[in-house]
C-alpha cells in the first residue's frame, strides 16, 4: 500500500462554439490532498506504432467527492501528467476512485 499524495487536477481552458479556446479564459488548477495512487499494468503497442499505455487509479477516502471532470488531467508526484478516464465511481461511504490513463511514445 503507498503512502498518501497529494496531486493537481488541470482543467482545461473552456472551448468556444467553435472548438477554440475561449477568450479570456485559462487552466483552472487545484490541488486533491490524501489520495492514494494505484499503478496498474501497461500495455505496449508494437504493430506500427511505438507507444505505451499505462492505466492507474486514485483512491479517495470519503469525505467531499471531488469535483473531477473525464477532461481533466491529473498531475501526480514522481508519475507524470494522466487523463481522467471517465466519471467520478462513487463507493458509498467507502470513498470514490477515478480512473487514469497516459500514453507514451
């Protein structure tokens, strides 16, 4: 089991009706204190490509559930930048996990 981290969610700039950034706008960044990081397994793409797939997920004791959107990055010490991959689960009383995913290469 590892320690508890604290990480930054990075909510991309909001879009126009056009797909482009929106004007004066910016990142919206804050910080997720007392996550625990799970690292799950990879997977490599070797057939005409050359890129790996890591998969993990964040644990959450209950207490707020974050505000976590499936746009959002997640940036976690000493593991680099991940994608959101999906909704926030929601475990009752037990806490929540969100799922990540990066790619490499």
């Amino acid at each position: 089991m590892s320690a508890l981290l604290d990480v930054v969610v990075v909510r991309p700039r909001p879009r126009g009706q056009h797909g482009d950034p929106a004007a004066n706008t910016s990142a919206g960044r804050f910080d997720l204190p007392g996550v625990m990081f799970a690292p799950g397994g990879t997977r490599e793409q070797t057939f005409g490509q050359n890129t790996v797939s890591f998969d993990a997920q964040l644990y959450i004791e209950y207490v707020d559930i974050p505000q976590v959107l499936p746009k959002d990055r997640i940036e976690v010490p000493g593991q680099g930048v991940f994608q959101v991959e999906g909704e926030v689960q929601v475990w009752g009383d037990f806490g929540c996990v969100i799922n990540l995913s990066k790619v490499t290469g």
